[in-house]
C-alpha cells in the first residue's frame, strides 16, 4: 500500500535529531525486511504530538500508523486500551483507526537494545560492561527507571563513548540492532513487525 506513514514518538525539538530518528527507524524497518515496502516515517518528537498528528492524520482519510513508547510495563489487552488507561496519556482511539494502528515500545525504545546486547558491546566498545544491564530475559518486564541506570553503570567505564544519554546516542545503537532479536524477545515488537507488514502489502 502507497502512502502509509509510520508516526514515531522520539527526535526532540532539534531537527538534527529528528533526522536521526527517522533515519535510525528507516535503518530498523530495512534490516526487518521493508526495503521494497517502506513506510513515510514520520519523528514526531514527544509522544503527545505523535498521537496529535496521527490524529490529525486519521481526521484527513489517511492511513497512519501510531508508534510510542509503553513507558509503563503493559497489563491492557490492547495498545488502545493502555494509552487511554494511562493516567499521563488518556488518548483517545479515533472512530476510524483500529489496533493495528497502534502499537507500543515496551516499555521504550531502549527496551529494543537488551535484545541485542552484543550490539551494545559493538557500539560503546573498551569498558562496556553487559553485566551491568538489566538481566531479566523478559524485556518488557524491565521498568524504564531500572533500563535507564543500567545502560548508564554499563557505560560509566567505557574507553572511546561517553556514557549513556538519551538522544542521539539512542538511534546510533538502532542504526546497530537486529530486528530479528528484537522480535523474539519483545511480543510487542514483534506483532508491531507483523502488522506494519500486513497493512503494507494491502
């Protein structure tokens, strides 16, 4: 299907990193399989403006997909159903998107990256210490506080990287993961890869 456009929550205010993202996203989507079929991948910066302009985009007739981080570990049947549970969201489904149209990082983008630790290693180089992540072979168990101090005690040593920061850190080390890793160890990720495929191909 032509025209599809994929709405990611992450880039910040700075247009460098928005580049960054949807080149990191671009990167991710290619390696998983959609170099013939791809997305218009939209960095939308901060989850609120993501939903916002999905919105916007449902309103207009056009097909859209919703992407954003969970932020808390996800107990909802839906990602429709936790977005609008969520105290911080309370987003609404429009009349005229479904399930498929949503879908969640669980519990954020960074959860991604303890599905290919060997990639992390590749990337902070001398120093990186994979010991100190989070060990829990569940990764969307791991609550985003505990992923966030992990990352930082597993490069405070590193040679050639400073430590961890979120920004454009984070969609150098996308540039580097492996969506095949990341589908098996994350549910979400994985039905998200199977329904972008599907609405593509329609």
């Amino acid at each position: 299907m032509v025209g599809v456009k994929l709405f990611v929550e992450g880039g910040g205010d700075s247009e460098a990193l928005l580049r960054r993202c949807r080149a990191g996203f671009r990167h991710f989507l290619e390696e998983a399989g959609f170099k013939k079929h791809m997305p218009r991948i939209v960095a939308c910066g901060g989850r609120r403006a993501a939903y916002d302009r999905f919105v916007t985009n449902c309103e207009a007739g056009e097909t859209g997909v919703l992407l954003i981080d969970s932020e808390d570990p996800v107990s909802a049947g839906s990602a429709w159903a936790h977005l609008a549970n969520r105290q911080a969201d309370k987003f609404a489904k429009p009349s005229n998107a479904t399930d498929d149209h949503c879908h969640l990082m669980v519990v954020c983008m960074e959860s991604w990256f303890l599905a290919d630790k060997e990639a992390l290693a590749k990337h902070f180089g001398q120093g990186f210490n994979a010991n100190a992540l989070p060990q829990n072979a569940d990764i969307e168990a791991v609550r985003k506080n505990d992923l966030y101090e992990g990352l930082k005690r597993a490069t405070a040593n590193c040679k050639t990287k400073a430590p961890y920061k979120k920004g454009e850190n984070s969609f150098r080390i996308l540039l580097r993961i492996s969506p095949s890793k990341v589908r098996q160890a994350s549910p979400w990720a994985k039905t998200f890869l199977e329904k972008l495929d599907a609405l593509m191909a329609g």
